[in-house]
C-alpha cells in the first residue's frame, strides 16, 4: 500500500484529498482502511526541548476492496482537517503588524510543527497489515 498525495496542501482547504494505491502478490481483501493525521509541536532548544503529539483527525473507510494479483488498484479519500492555533498565530493572523514579530519569536523559542499522515488497511487473511506513513507540508 502507498499514500499517494499532493506535494503541498493549503490549511485553508480543510482536508487532504490523496489516493491510496493497493498492489499485491496474490489476490487480497481489504475490509477497511483507518486514516490518522498527528502534529509533531516541539519547542525550546537542546536539554530544555518539549515535543507534544496531536491528533488533529481520524477517519476509517468501511468498504472492501478486491486488489487483484499484479494489477494495481487507486483508491481515492478525502480527510477533512482543523488545525489547532495557538494564541500567538492567532494574533499574528488579526494583526499584520505583529506578525513578523510573532514569526521572529517563534524562531528564538524554536517552535515547529511537523504534520503526519498514517493509513493502515485491514486485510482479511493476513497477520501483519499493510501501512503507510508521510510527512505533510501544510501551507
């Protein structure tokens, strides 16, 4: 199984629309898919560094999906999203004149954001089901 996404996705859109492409061996039964999308919020610097992981959404795909031995088989989804701002973006966002200011305090305190996005499929028969991971970059 593989995420097959866009290479940027705008927050404003509020949701990844991507592709999942299922190619197998022999034939397989998929029952159902689960999507998740984390926030990876790490800040401060070496020894005083936190990092915090969000669930911002979640969503399972109940549909089953015959994937034919050696042909490859696109499924497409759509996971709707809202992220979380915190105090400071919000300001920054109101306020052109305090945005970079907000943007250069982010920098001094190393505030960073990594979105990721994991899909697992439930197949009928097998032990160890099949996964995909990617890093998003959220514009």
């Amino acid at each position: 199984m593989e995420l097959v996404l866009p290479d940027a996705i705008e927050e404003k859109g509020g949701a990844i629309k991507g592709k999942l492409r299922f190619h197998t061996m022999h034939t397989q039964k998929v029952k159902r898919i689960k999507l998740s999308l984390t926030e990876k919020y790490s800040r401060g610097r070496f020894k005083s560094k936190l990092t915090d992981q969000y669930k911002i959404a979640e969503k399972e795909l109940h549909q089953e999906i015959i994937v034919p031995s050696g042909e490859p088989i696109e499924v497409d989804f759509v996971l709707p999203f809202t992220l979380v701002k915190s105090e400071m973006d919000e300001y920054a966002e109101k306020n052109i004149v305090f945005r970079k200011l907000v943007s250069a305090a982010k920098k001094i305190k190393n505030v960073k954001s990594e979105y990721t996005l994991e899909v697992e499929a439930v197949v009928e028969g097998t032990a160890l089901n099949p996964f995909d991971k990617k890093v998003l970059n959220i514009i």
